[in-house]
C-alpha cells in the first residue's frame, strides 16, 4: 500500500502522482507516531521553502537596494568627474536630475505599487519636477510648464483612469482592448488639444477627431465580441424578475 | 447501482433563481464572512483516494443541480449548471475558506477536501443548507465504501431514490407560499458579545466529543430535547457572559439574550427539496427582568421551540420573507441596490436581532457495516458575522454528540464556559484537535 506524505491519504497500486497534492514520493504505511509529525514536518518543510526562495516582497527590496547604489554612484561619480575637471556643476547637474527622478520612480514603484492614486500621483509629480528642472537649466524657454507638464498630465490621467477601469472589470479580454483604443483615442484628443493651445492659443481639432473616430468603432467591435457573441449569454437568465 | 447521466436531462438544472434563503448570502458574504459551512466525517482508516474519485464521480452524477455556480443577472443572482468535474482538493488550507467571488468565472459552490482519514465537504449556504449537504455527505461515503467493497451503492439508506428526482431542486419556499397572511413581528436588538476580533484570517474552531447517552439523560431530567438542553446552556453562559462584564462596559448594551435556533423545515412540510429549507426559531431571556436560573432558562426555551414550530406561524414566516421577493416593485430594483439593501438590512435588522446561533445537524444514521468504519462526524458552522463573533454546530453520530465552535474574537471565553458549565452538569467532555 502506498501512502502520500503531504496529504496521509492511501493511494491505489497504480496511482503514480497523489491527485490532491501531486506529490510522488510516497511513504510506507504510517504509524501512529508518523501521523502526529505529519503536521509538524509539513510546517517545518514550509519555513525552508521560504528560506530557499526570496519572497516577492524581499524581491522587490532587493531590486530598490540595487537600484539605489546603482543611481547614487553614477550621481557621485558624475559629480565627482565635472568638478575635477569644470571646479563647478554644469553638465553633471542633467545625470544627477535624472538619476534622482529615475530613484524616486523606483521607490514608488516598490513601496506603493497596489496603491495606484498614490503611485501615478507620485510618479506626476517627480516627472514634472524632472520638466521644470530641466526647463530651468536651459534658460527656462518655459516649455515645461506650458507644454510638458499638460501633456503628461493628460497622459497620466489616461492611465489612472484606464487602469481603474481594468483593474474593475471582472473578466479581461478584447473588453481591455476596447478601453485600450479607447484611451488611446482621447489621449490623441488631448495632445492635439494641448499642442494646439500652446502653438495657436486656441483648440481647434483636425487629426485627433479622425484617430478617436477610428479608436472608437474599433472599441465598439471589440466590446461587441467580448460581451455579447464570447460569452453567449442566454438573456432570459440574465433578465430574470 | 449507477446513475445515468442523460444529456437531455440536464437540461433541466441549466440554471436555477437563487432559493429565497440562498438571496441574502451574494449581498453579504466576503473572505471572511464567507456563509460556507463544513461536514466531516473522520474514518478509523486512512481515506483511499482512488476509491474517493470514483465515489465522487458517481454522486456528482446524482446530484447534478449542485454542480452550478453563481452568476449576477440584472435583477438577481441565478445559479448556473457547468459541466467541470469535481475534483478532491488536500484540506490543509484552512476551513470553511470562501468560494470564488468573480462572477463569470465557472467555479462551484461546494467542495471535497480529503486529509489523512478525514473527508469533508464545504458548501456555500447559496446552494444548500446543512440537510442537503448531509443527503449529499451521506450518499458520497455510501458510494465510497461501495467502491471500497466492489459493491453497489444502496440509496435506502439516505432516504432518497437512486433516480434524480425533479422536486430536489425546487424552490421549497415558493411551494408552501401563502399569500395574505399578516407579517411577524419584528424583533428588538439582542446583546452582543463584547469580545475584540482576531487578526485575518479570522476564523478559528473548537470541537469537543460528548457522550450523547449523557446528555440526552440530563436533558430528559428537565423535560426537554438535546437542542433545547444546549441552546438553554448557551443562553446561561451568555448571561455568565452579561454579569461578568464590569458596570461600564454594559452601558450601552442591550439585556436581551436572544440565539438563534435554524429549524430543518422538511420535518414540517412534505417535501424532498435539497435547497435552503430552514426557518429560525429565536428563545430569549430578557435580563431587564432579573437573573434567570438554568430551570427557568430550559423551560422558556423548551415553551418557545413548541410555540415558534406550529405550522401557521411557520407560514407567517415564510410568507413574509417570501412575500418581500414576489413584490414587483422589489423585483424591479437593479442587482447593484438590491445588493446594497440587503447588505445594510442584514446588518441593521438580521444580525442585529440575535446573540448567538446554535445548529443541531441532528443524529447521522448510517448502515451498520459502514457505521464500524466511522469514528465521528463533525458539523462546523459557517463563520460567524462580526457582531456574532461565535457559532455553534452540532452533530451527533452513533453515542457522540460532537460541539463545534467557530470563533472570530480573539478569546475562547464562551466555549470555555459551554463547556465548563456541561462538566458542572456531570457530562464528560473531550476536546479534540481537529
């Protein structure tokens, strides 16, 4: 007779894998003495799994750890070769900008990534910071403020909002693809928008209109397959008062 | 003897409204709260998986209407036949764990869990209540030693054919349905027990072996029925429970102990339904009125599951729980509100209007050639709401009643004194690991 040792459960002659656990090492018959460890070893062979293997959190430490010395060395390094050899911060300012952008994106990313207001507000904020700067270091021509910080706060806005819908629906399939062109389709809006105001100080809308047409009766098609012929459902069930 | 399974046949069971019971689990059911309760059966020899497989192939053939999932309608919820096979999960993932929530997935509303010499079954209170899963447990062991003994599987001894009967399914509510009988009243708010919630996973349970030959004696001392003796012991540790508490912390709470009684309807009504057919009797004591000996305690109990199961007070209740359904303007309220509704009235209204339940699965008959290969049953109660805190199962097999508490508080307090008080009484107790 064998046994599986995971589940304690006897398993016929024939039977190569336990279907409960599909474990394959099987045990002679058990004593009574084997029966009570049985818990014990299963909590036993648990914590070494998890001394093996890095969690996912511990993972994600990790890769923010290394990121860190990785970023903070190429700042002091970059700081380092531009004083030695300008005795002042010129171009180095650029690396170091970016480099601290780059680390305040990962922190986000690793702390806050189910907190997704919090993630893409944060991550906003940092990347429009990275605009100012940079508009700053080039005689502040005022393009970031004017053109760089709306056209990413449209893209932003976009992505908060079409994340939220996915992460809402309840099965994914073309559906996501439908709000995919979707977002695409008012994302071509706003940037036609944004640039528009910025070149012409007025909105007025040519391309854009003609992208969020086509977007939207793709969408149209693909919520059409998703909802009514993929999931065939009967309406007399659905509608039943 | 097999069940032929006919194409043609299923069709019948494609799918199913929600029983009236059954429509308030979607509204308040969560991953902690989950309305799923348990049925075990602990053998003297280790399970034999290939002999379970084929048993189980065998009774999901008879019982295909449980083979369904929920699905969301726009006004209800509708229960849904899929064809996936039913398979043995190993029980070492905690208990009475909640069923997939995401609608348009096919995942079924109960399932087999198998450990060492233990077999259990979890079913969601959406597709049966204890009775059914019972008929259904009993049926899946008959069939398992029948494959342990190259044999046939005898249905006599679960009291049902071995043809699917069409009257299984049906909504038993709906058929003794009364239309213009004047509504119940409503109860007042009951106490509740001051204990502070554990951590997630909440849940946790304590099951002790009882001699029922002992406490079927002490119960006859006063007169009343096993169910009566242990919802009268659960009505004095509650009020232990009450006077214990410092003068401060009663303020506040209410005095009336109250614990809910579910009642197997088919015992009244002729029916062969294996959906939610159970009705609540609710005995109380009232604290406002001085403090209660145990006598008095088992006489209110004994008098009030009398009165509350005749007949035509069980058609008042059912009338009005199924009289709200059949209204059209309710009818017509969208899923989505219905939902909300039904949420904030179970939790303003429902949970509100009892301490405590206590479920009597009763006594488990089975053949005497299988009864030697069975050591105990056990019954766990579906974990109990956050203002509950405790439930309580019962079920009896053979000369033990086995008492099964499931708790979300972080104290054992309550079963501490159940227990202590049955010990008190000269009824031994042996808690158990489960």
């Amino acid at each position: 007779m064998k046994f599986c040792p995971r589940c304690g459960v006897e398993l016929d002659g024939s039977m190569d894998i336990c279907p409960l656990c599909g474990c394959s090492e099987f045990d002679q018959p058990p004593t009574q003495e084997d029966s009570k460890t049985a818990g014990i070893n299963r909590h036993y062979e648990r914590l070494l799994d998890g001394y093996e293997h890095l969690t996912r959190k511990q993972k994600r430490m990790l890769f923010w750890e290394m990121s860190g010395i990785i970023l903070f060395s190429g700042i002091l390094v970059t700081l380092i070769i531009n004083l030695v050899l300008s005795k002042s911060i010129t171009w180095s300012r650029y690396s170091i900008t970016v480099c601290l952008v780059l680390f305040a994106n990962i922190s986000l990313l690793s702390f806050w990534r189910h907190r997704l207001f919090l993630l893409l507000g944060g991550s906003f904020v940092t990347t429009s910071l990275l605009l100012i700067l940079l508009d700053m270091y080039n005689q502040k021509i005022g393009w970031g403020t004017q053109l760089g910080i709306p056209l990413l706060l449209s893209f932003y806005l976009v992505i908060i909002v079409l994340t939220w819908i996915i992460r809402k629906t309840k099965q994914h399939g073309f559906n996501v693809l439908g709000y995919i062109f979707l977002s695409v389709g008012f994302l071509s809006l706003c940037i036609e928008g944004i640039l528009s105001w910025y070149f012409k100080s007025d909105f007025r809308f040519q391309w854009s209109l003609i992208v969020f047409a086509c977007m939207t009766a793709i969408a149209a098609i693909l919520f059409f397959i998703h909802y009514r012929l993929n999931r065939g459902m009967d309406l007399r069930r659905f509608f039943h008062i | 003897m097999d069940i032929p399974v006919k194409k043609e046949g299923l069709r019948k069971y494609a799918w199913l409204p929600l029983d009236n019971a059954a429509k308030i689990y979607p509204a308040v059911r969560s991953k902690e709260h989950t309305t799923v309760f348990r049925l075990s059966v602990i053998l003297n020899e280790r399970v034999n998986i290939g002999c379970l497989l084929r048993a189980i192939r065998k009774t999901e053939a008879r019982f295909p209407y449980f083979k369904v999932c929920l699905r969301k309608g726009f006004f209800w919820y509708y229960l849904e036949h899929i064809a996936c096979p039913l398979i043995p999960v190993a029980d070492n993932q905690g208990i009475c764990r909640a069923f997939d929530i995401v609608y348009m997935k096919d995942a079924l509303l109960f399932r087999i869990v198998v450990i060492n010499n233990r077999i259990s079954v979890e079913f969601s209170h959406i597709l049966t209540d204890g009775t059914g899963a019972s008929v259904f447990f009993k049926t899946l062991l008959l069939a398992y030693f029948a494959e342990k003994e190259g044999k046939g599987i005898d249905y006599s001894a679960t009291g049902r054919s071995s043809d699917i009967q069409d009257q299984e399914f049906e909504d038993a509510y709906n058929q003794y349905f009364k239309a213009d009988i004047p509504p119940v009243i409503q109860y007042t708010k009951a106490f509740h027990l001051p204990y502070v919630l554990n951590e997630k996973p909440r849940y946790h349970t304590l099951t002790a072996l009882v001699s029922l030959a002992e406490i079927k004696s002490k119960a006859r001392e006063k007169g009343a029925s096993i169910t009566d003796y242990l919802v009268a012991v659960y009505l004095a540790v509650l009020q232990d429970i009450y006077t214990e508490m410092p003068r401060y912390s009663r303020y506040g709470k209410r005095k009336i102990l109250r614990v809910q009684v579910p009642i197997n309807l088919r015992q009244i009504y002729p029916t062969q339904s294996l959906r939610n057919f159970s009705l609540f009797v609710l005995p109380e004591i009232d604290l406002r009125l001085g403090q209660y000996s145990f006598d008095e305690i088992i006489k209110i109990v004994y008098h009030k599951m009398k009165l509350e199961t005749d007949e035509k007070l069980i058609n008042k209740i059912i009338s009005r729980n199924v009289g709200s359904e059949k209204n059209f303007f309710v009818r017509g309220i969208p899923l989505f509100l219905k939902d909300l509704i039904l949420y904030f009235k179970y939790y303003s209204q429902g949970a509100n209007q009892y301490s405590g339940v206590v479920t009597n699965l009763g006594r488990i008959e089975l053949p005497a050639e299988i009864e030697k290969h069975v050591d105990h049953f056990v019954f766990i109660p579906p974990p109990p709401n956050k203002k509950l805190k405790v439930n309580c199962g019962v079920i009896g097999f053979r000369d033990l009643l086995v008492i099964s508490f499931g708790n979300i508080s972080r104290t054992n307090d309550l079963e501490k004194k159940f227990f202590r008080f049955l010990t008190h009484q000269g009824i031994r107790v042996k808690l158990t690991t489960y």
